[in-house]
C-alpha cells in the first residue's frame, strides 16, 4: 500500500457504535491501516469487540485493571506482522505501537487524556525523554511521532476562538500544559484548526476535544488529515478523523486455503486408490528407513490427491455474517444524514438535525435486531457440522474476535537464555519445542523379529 491511514474516534464505551464501526468492511475498503478507539466498548471481562480482519492491541497496563482501559489499537491484519511491534507504556489510556519500513519508523500514540488530570500529560513527556533515541533515532530513512486521541482540552489555538466560553482560566492552564508538551515532543498540530469534532450531547454545541499531532519534519508527508462527519456512527458523540501519510506499508498477499467441505468424497477415494496403486507393494517393515521411505510415500499419494481434488478458497476481508444488505443501506442513510446536520451545525433549530436523529435510531435497532435474529435462526437450523461449531462457540474461552499476534518469545537456546521477536526467531523456537531433533538412527543387524503372539482364545465368564 503506497499510504498509511489511521483511522480514530472515541466510541463512548458504546457496543452498538463499535460493531458498527468494526463489524462490516468500510473500513477494509478505505485502505485503513490503523484503527484507534479511545473509550472502546468493553466486555465484563476487559475485551474489546473485533473482526478477523484486525489484530487489536491493549495498552501495557490492560492486564492489571482490563475495565479501566481508555485506549485501544486495531491493526490491519494483513500487515507484516514483523513490521510492527508495541511499545510499553505505564497507563492503560494510552496504546502506543512502532510501525517500521524502508522510509524508516513511525511511533503512533493512541491516547485518551481525562478532562479531570493532567497525569496522561505527564507520563507522555516522562516517556519521550527517556525513550528519546528509540522515537527519534532510525537505522534507515527518518523518525516519526503521531499523537492522536481524545485530549479533552480547549484552547484558542485549535478551538473557535470566538467561543469564550469554552477558555476559563482553569481550562487555559490545563491546555498550555499539553502545547508545552507538544513542543517538548517537537510535534505540530497536523489537524487544521477550527475544525469541530465533539457535539456537547445537552447543549448540542461543536467544540475540538479531539486532535492529531505530528513531528514537525513530517507534516510533508501529511496528505490528508479531516474529520469525517459522514460516518460519525451511532450512540456517540465525537466524529471520526481520518489521517493519512505519503508511507508505503507492507501487507501480505492474500493468499488461498483447501476447502474440505466442498470436496466430492467418492472421487477423492477413487483417485486416492489410483495414487497408493501407484506406490511400491507392501511389505515387511524391517528398519526406520524403510518406515520413513513409506510414510513419505503416503504422505505425498494424499498430497498429490488434495491438490487435485480439493477446491480452495481465497482468503478475502469480510464482514460479520450476519451483515446485510438492510443494513447498509440503513447505513448510508444515517451517514448522507449526518453529513447535513453537520453542515448546518450553526442552525440547531433545522429539521436536518430531527432526520438524522431519527436515522440512527432506525439503523441502531436494525443493527441490534438482526445480529440477535440471525444467530437465533442459525441455532434453531443447526446440524452435523454446525452443531459442533455451536458448541466450540460456546466451549470457548471469551475472545474479542480479532486475529492475534504470537508475542516475544523467551526460550533456551544452546544453554542460554534466548527472546525470540522476529517471525523467523519464533518459527525456529516453536520448532525446536515441538519437533524435536530425530534420535540418531540405530546400526542396522540381522536380528530376526519375535514370533508373533498366539491367538488367546476365547475369554470365559470365569476369567473375567
């Protein structure tokens, strides 16, 4: 891909807004790359909700208090996976990950900075100047650094300056704190200012809560970098901002699998009976050469048979299966109305902004009705093999429904203790641990076998 884009919204903590986000392929089909929520949608037990097309990534601190958790990131799942790694942070409102490539690094920080503290702050400038050679330094081409999140602060510098009720003396003081920070990071504002990106849910007012900061050498690389308010979503009141760069990222091309469930099973027998006539006729086994020469010979008749008459399927991005048509089409219909009611923001008293309520409302209850109607139909005409699908669901344990990334690896190697973080390091290591080295094969000798053991007859009620 000849672009990086992230894609960033605060949901409310709202699972309807993130399965709509997360749940059908519009984001697939903008190129997204990055996907950074603040306030996800939790469940009771610290997972978010995800898609098989994203890998989701949970602060450092998530483990220690998962319900607490302001910050998440969704990674592309057909990015190298090798590309990438996260970065430890000490809070769990802040997700921070290292893209690399032949231009160089980027660090993206997702952040979500209470309205209430300024310990987000604090700890965001602690980790640059401690890490400043890792964020700032590359081996190959140049560093960037990208803040971006929900910050909670006004200021006449992003904000309408106009709105003076937005710049008390306590938010002001809490505001130059953040630039003195952003400064600190030599970051610059990289989303232009004056641009609304919170509705105040009584007052219905536009303010900038929201905000992208980007090196100060970057910002050429920045191609676009706007709010999106047709896609605003559901249950939130935040709009979602779309950031691109002039970046090449790499992805992995999609690639195919057999599909067993469409194979002809008689044709496949009958093939399979012509691939073992073809091997050499049994006979005695009498040393582990002639079982490995006999077992590759198996092994490659069933290959051989599976290329032939085993359909494949293409591995593509798709959405939920229980999206429909409906729905997307509710869909479009709530965005076309959310893009007037943005547009005429500064006339709370229009009607556009009535339609657009009542459009989400349609969509939501659509949304929620069909993703409970399809799972009831497909349980209630469940049989042999989905039956047994049903009950892996189940069996379980709970998942957020995202791909997942084999972590660092610690392991011993030649007596030493070893960490594994590429794919090749952790493919060697896995391995190793499963397969070990084959034992040494034993001289070969001329002793005959034992006799085989006579029959023992038939076993009486005494016996037993």
């Amino acid at each position: 891909m000849d672009r990086l884009s992230i894609w960033q919204q605060n949901v409310n903590k709202s699972r309807v807004c993130q399965h709509d986000l997360m749940s059908n392929n519009i984001l697939i089909r903008k190129g997204i790359n990055f996907v950074a929520l603040q306030e996800p949608a939790l469940s009771g037990t610290g997972l978010t909700i995800a898609s098989r097309d994203w890998t989701p990534v949970y602060p450092s601190d998530h483990g220690k208090n998962p319900l607490k958790t302001r910050s998440v990131l969704f990674i592309r799942a057909d990015m190298i996976t090798e590309n990438w790694n996260q970065l430890d942070f000490p809070s769990s409102d802040v997700t921070v990950v290292q893209l690399t490539g032949q231009w160089g690094k980027i660090t993206i920080f997702n952040i979500y900075n209470d309205g209430e503290s300024d310990e987000t702050v604090k700890l965001l400038t602690t980790f640059h100047r401690r890490n400043q050679a890792a964020l700032e330094q590359a081996e190959v081409g140049e560093a960037h650094i990208i803040w971006l999140g929900d910050f909670n602060r006004h200021h006449p510098y992003w904000d309408n300056p106009e709105d003076s009720r937005l710049f008390t003396n306590e938010a002001t003081e809490a505001a130059e704190k953040l630039i003195e920070a952003i400064a600190d990071a030599g970051l610059d504002l990289a989303l232009p200012t004056g641009i609304p990106t919170h509705e105040h849910s009584v007052t219905k007012r536009w303010s900038r809560l929201d905000q992208v900061f980007l090196s100060e050498h970057s910002i050429v690389l920045l191609t676009t970098c706007d709010t999106q308010p047709e896609a605003r979503g559901i249950n939130t009141d935040h709009l979602p901002i779309l950031t691109e760069l002039s970046l090449e990222v790499a992805v992995r091309v999609p690639g195919t699998v057999p599909n067993f469930r469409e194979v002809n099973w008689e044709k496949f027998r009958s093939e399979l009976k012509k691939q073992l006539n073809e091997t050499p006729a049994p006979e005695s086994i009498q040393n582990q050469r002639q079982l490995d020469k006999r077992c590759a010979e198996l092994t490659e008749a069933l290959q051989e048979v599976v290329r032939t008459e085993v359909p494949t399927t293409e591995i593509t991005q798709k959405s939920k299966r229980w999206w429909t048509k409906e729905l997307s089409q509710l869909r479009t219909r709530a965005n076309k109305a959310g893009r007037t009611s943005y547009k005429l923001r500064n006339h709370p008293g229009h009607r556009a902004h009535g339609e657009h309520k009542e459009a989400k409302s349609k969509y939501q209850k659509a949304l929620q009705s069909t993703k409970q109607q399809h799972w009831r139909e497909w349980l209630e005409k469940a049989e042999d093999p989905d039956i047994w699908a049903a009950n892996r669901f189940i069996a379980a344990p709970p998942a957020d429904g995202g791909k997942a990334k084999i972590p660092k690896l610690k392991h011993k190697k030649e007596g030493v203790d070893a960490l594994a973080s590429t794919n090749k390091e952790k493919s060697a290591a896995l391995a190793k641990i499963f397969f070990p080295a084959k034992p040494q094969e034993e001289p070969q000798t001329n002793n005959k076998l034992p006799k085989a053991c006579k029959g023992v007859g038939k076993i009486t009620k005494e016996q037993i």
